[in-house]
C-alpha cells in the first residue's frame, strides 16, 4: 500500500516520506478499513515535529489518528455484517506505529465508527479528535442551559464543533477569535457575541458582555495564554475545561482563583476512561446521524503532498486539512 511515514522526528518536509509498505491484515478482533481520507490535527504535527514526546518511538511512523473510508477485511471473531460498511475512525496512531496517512489502517472493531450515508468521508475524517474533544468538553460542563460559555479558539475545528454544541445546548457562546475572518466562522457556527483577542482586553470584554458576572465556563484551547485571566473571565464558582497549551507550563493567580471557587478540568481526548470514551463516540454517532451540524471548511491535499499538509496546520490552518488517499 501508499503510505506517508517517518523514521525520525523533525520539521515535515524533511522528515516526512511517501512510499510503499505492506498491506496490514487484521487480527483477532480487528478489521481493516481502506481509507478514503485521512485528517490531520495540530496533536499529529506536534508528534512529527517532536514537540510532543508521547512516550513511544517506532522504528516506522505513520501519522494521523482520524480518518475515513470502508471497512474491506474481517479479522476473527468479528461480525460479518461490518463488511463493506462506512465509517469514521478515531486514535488510529495513538500508541500505534501505523495511523491513516495510508490507504489501508487495522485497528479494533470498536475504533471504526459506522459513518451515515448521509455524511461525506471527508466530514468522517474531521470529526475524530475535533468533534469528541469538543463533545467531551461540553459534558464536562454538565447542563448548559441559560449558561454562558467562554470558546476560546471558536474558529478552529474544535472551537466551532463547541461553539455549535454549546449553543444547541441552550447556552450563550462568546467566542474568541484572532482576525475579523475567523469572527466570521464563529458567527456562523451559532456564537451570539465574538471577541477579537488580539485588539480587545478579553476580559474585560467579558465581564462588559455579562455584566461584570463572568461566564459560567471556559472551554480552552490554550490555558498559557488565558490561564492567568481564568479568574477575572469566570463567573462565582466558574469552570475551565482545557484540552490545549501551546506551552508545557504556565502559572495561575491563586488569589482569584480560591475567592472565585473556580474548577479546573484538563482532559485529553485519546485517554478518556472507557465509560466517558463509550459516551463521547456514541454521542458524536448521534450527532452525525441527526445531521444537526456544520463541519469545518476543508483543505484536502493529496498523500504526495503531505508536508505542504503539516506546513499548513503549523501555519494556524482556517480550515480542516485533510488527506485524499
């Protein structure tokens, strides 16, 4: 099979192969999925890259963990009637060596999600990480209703999958942006008020927005750079849910944090617990199946071009980019 891959961890152009590697088998539980896209996330740059060190070093590395395309072999013991059917996978290269930067991925039965007719393989390639991270978050929250919920980053693939579920939820969404075009994708994706991080005091803003209250919950794409806001931004007994940093360390003021009884939650996507990991695929399954929302302008480039597609995500992509296999 095609495949992108690499041996050594560094910048994508020099890192990052494309060439030929044995068509993988599924064993004993798995099945096979000939991919039909493959998405790339900020989480797989910054693993290529070796700015985030997971833990594990293959020999071979193929990058991606979303993806999706139809499943075209069984290994033992699975249900004959997968054969041939849609689906979206998830954490395809988490602790694996072989994501779905190939035309073909095995991974267990559980990881290739049944993807509606209805939905496009390039949609079911996007919604992997992006939209359970932002499913998560939301539960995190717990109700929602009549709440306000702070997004930070709402333009991204992330932020819009939360800006919009927020809003289903009954919530009022302010949204951060850094640019008038990204405004525009917040606005669309259901948020009633955006602010301008890069021309606004934020927090101020906020506070302007609920009338000096705060929002009741932050859900956070870089806690080092809001984290030190988080009491000034959050309401009495507020919340921050934080999947990103775009730094390993920050500090936090204690002082307003302990008079404002404000919780923090970090959480990881490709480590939920198995019953919140059950919940949050069988929730995006739903969602998918209601065709309730709007997915992320994509920016499809093919397997050849896998570097231009890394370069493109590292460059604070305004779209979801995605890989034709």
């Amino acid at each position: 099979m095609r495949a992108a891959f690499y041996k050594t961890t560094g910048p994508a152009a020099q890192v990052l192969e494309v060439g030929t590697l044995p068509t993988p088998q599924p064993g004993p539980g798995e099945v096979r999925v000939r991919l039909a896209y493959s998405g790339v996330n900020p989480s797989d740059v910054k693993s290529r890259s070796g700015a985030s060190n997971r833990g594990w070093n293959f020999p071979v590395t193929v990058p991606h963990s979303d993806g999706a395309g139809t499943i075209d072999a069984l290994g033992a013991g699975v249900d004959a009637d997968l054969l041939g059917r849609r689906v979206w996978v998830y954490n395809g290269q988490w602790e694996r060596a072989f994501g779905t930067a190939a035309e073909y991925i095995t991974l267990p039965a559980a990881q290739a999600v049944p993807l509606p007719d209805s939905v496009s393989f390039e949609a079911g390639a996007s919604v992997g990480i992006p939209l359970m991270t932002a499913f998560h978050a939301l539960a995190a929250c717990g109700s929602v209703i009549g709440r306000t919920v702070l997004v930070s980053g709402a333009a991204g693939s992330v932020g819009s999958y939360a800006t919009q579920l927020a809003r289903l939820g009954g919530a009022r969404v302010i949204a951060t942006v850094s640019g008038e075009a990204k405004a525009a994708l917040a606005r669309a994706a259901g948020a009633h008020e955006v602010v301008n991080y890069r021309d606004e005091d934020v927090a101020a803003r906020v506070r302007e927005l609920t009338g000096a209250r705060g929002a009741d919950f932050i859900i956070d794409v870089d806690a080092s750079g809001n984290a030190a806001r988080y009491g000034q931004l959050l309401a009495f007994g507020g919340k921050a849910v934080i999947y990103g940093s775009n730094a390993r360390e920050f500090a936090v003021p204690f002082g307003p944090m302990i008079s404002g009884l404000v919780t923090m939650y970090f959480f990881i996507v490709y480590k939920l617990p198995a019953q919140e990991m059950r919940d949050t695929v069988a929730g995006v399954a739903q969602l998918l199946a209601q065709g309730v929302l709007a997915h992320p302008p994509a920016a499809v480039f093919g397997l050849d071009d896998i570097a231009a597609a890394h370069q493109r995500v590292e460059a604070g992509a305004n779209a979801k980019v995605l890989i034709r296999l």
